[in-house]
C-alpha cells in the first residue's frame, strides 16, 4: 500500500491497548497475560486521575492536598472485543480478593477472569470470578506494561505533564 499513497500511511487497523473500567452488572471475561498486578499510586481530581509519585514533597497532586488511591492493572485479552488487548482497572479491595481466588497459582498469566459489579456505575463493588481453566502459557502474547498508557492519559489535557521520577 505504501507505493500508492504519498505522505504519511493511514494508521495500522490492528487494536490499541486501552484501558477499562469495569462499570457493568453484566458479567465481562478477560484472559490474564500478566503474570502479576502492577501497581500504581494516583490522585483523582476533576473527573480524571493524576499520577501521583513517592516523592511526596515533589508530587503535583499531594502539594495540592488531592486524595490519594491505588489501582492495579492486569494485562488482559478482551473475550467481548474478539480479544483485544486491554489492562483492566481494578480497586485495592477487588485485588485482594482476586488474589485470594488463586493461591495455588504461581502468576495470573493465563487465568480466566469473569467480572462485573454488584451495581452499575462506580457505586458497585467488584464480583470476580476466578475459573478453573487456564489458558496454556505458549497461546498468549507478549505481557505489557500499562505505565507508558497511563503517562499518555495523565497528559492528555495537562500540556504541561511531565511523569514523576522514583
């Protein structure tokens, strides 16, 4: 294709790794390509969430006394969206019991998640669901890190957003 158009090509029509929140009483399915949580500090303000880094006394949103929460991503292929790669969002709370659900486990990778909310919205707490089967190891892609997407969201709206430095 690239002999037939001049200038920049149109973009791959492959998936972009986004991220999800769960916000349905409908019960969605996810395949674990992580092997574990990543873990993220951040601030919520103004509908949107801030990165918030260790360095207290440097952090944009801890100098400005916004609340504080943690959220974990797991790298996930999407059953909904003919197995798009996403990092579903989860709380602290949803996290611990996902953990409980597979102490036999050595990793998450290849797990099979079903999730959904007690209620819809934000309001709902988290129901996970953690099936027997596993996927086999040697059938998943690659496992990403979500940190690169969520600089990208912290700077969308934030022209002057530079990522906080451990």
């Amino acid at each position: 294709m690239s002999g037939k158009i001049r200038g920049a090509q149109p973009p791959h029509s492959g998936y972009k790794t986004e991220i999800v929140r769960v916000k349905s009483t409908n019960i969605q399915s996810y395949t674990c390509i992580s092997t574990a949580v990543f873990g993220q500090d951040i601030h919520w303000f103004g509908n949107r969430s801030h990165e918030c880094s260790k360095a207290k006394s440097e952090c944009n949103g801890c100098l400005r006394g916004w609340p504080v929460k943690w959220k974990g991503y797991i790298h996930c292929q999407d059953w909904q969206s003919k197995m798009a790669l996403v990092f579903v969002e989860f709380t602290a709370s949803a996290v611990e019991k996902l953990l409980a659900s597979i102490p036999e486990r050595e990793t998450l990778r290849g797990a099979i998640l079903q999730i959904c909310k007690t209620k819809g919205g934000a309001k709902g707490r988290y129901v996970v669901n953690v099936l027997p089967r596993v996927v086999p190891d040697i059938e998943l892609p690659k496992e990403e890190d979500p940190y690169p997407i969520l600089c990208f969201l912290w700077r969308c709206k934030n022209v002057n957003y530079t990522p906080n430095q451990e």
